[in-house]
C-alpha cells in the first residue's frame, strides 16, 4: 500500500513528458496567485514504460548507466517538501530517446 500526503492545499493535477534534456517546473507551477509551491508528489506514470530521473537541490540530472538522479520507474512516486527543493526540482528521461511521462501534484 502507498501513502502520500500534502500538508498544503493541493493544486490541479499536470502531466509532463519528459525529453532528452534536462528541465526545471514552468513558471505557472511554481506560483498559484500569490502562494508559491512548497512541495510536490511526482509520480512516473504506471500506465507508460519509461523511467524518468529527477533531483532538486540545485543538482542537473543526467541520462544513461552512470545518470546523476533519483530513477522512478513507471509507477514509482516522490514526495518533494520545501520551497527552494521545489524551484529546484529537474526531470529528464532516464534513457535516451526514451521520453517518460511525471503526474505531478503541487501544495500551495
């Protein structure tokens, strides 16, 4: 069984297909009128077959065997607290030319 919680007020639900190159949240995610995200659930899509690697802390997430990043296989989730953890979240696909897909849920 999986338990996730959010201690904020829950924002709309997105997906985001993630590429080759290595990308930060939009703009939009990161502020909700004037409350910025403070943390995020981000899950690998279980219905699609590739991973994805994600960091935050200011780290850029690479690719491949020797890939710098938390993997999520495909039903796999994370849990992200903290303003700075959650402006600094990235996400690219963990194997090249292999795009996966992040639900993301944000807390204002």
């Amino acid at each position: 069984m999986r338990v996730l919680s959010m201690m904020e007020a829950a924002g709309v639900a997105t997906r985001i297909a993630t590429t080759n190159t290595a990308a930060k949240l939009a703009a939009g995610l990161l502020l909700k009128g004037d409350r910025k995200l403070t943390e995020l659930i981000a899950q690998c899509d279980p219905r699609q077959d590739n991973s994805v690697a994600v960091v935050w802390g200011g780290t850029t997430p690479t690719q491949g065997a020797s890939a710098i990043g938390l993997v999520l296989d495909p039903g796999d989730s994370v849990r992200v607290v903290g303003e700075f953890n959650c402006e600094t979240f990235q996400h690219i696909s963990s194997e090249a030319g292999l795009a996966g897909v992040i639900q993301l849920i944000p807390g204002y």
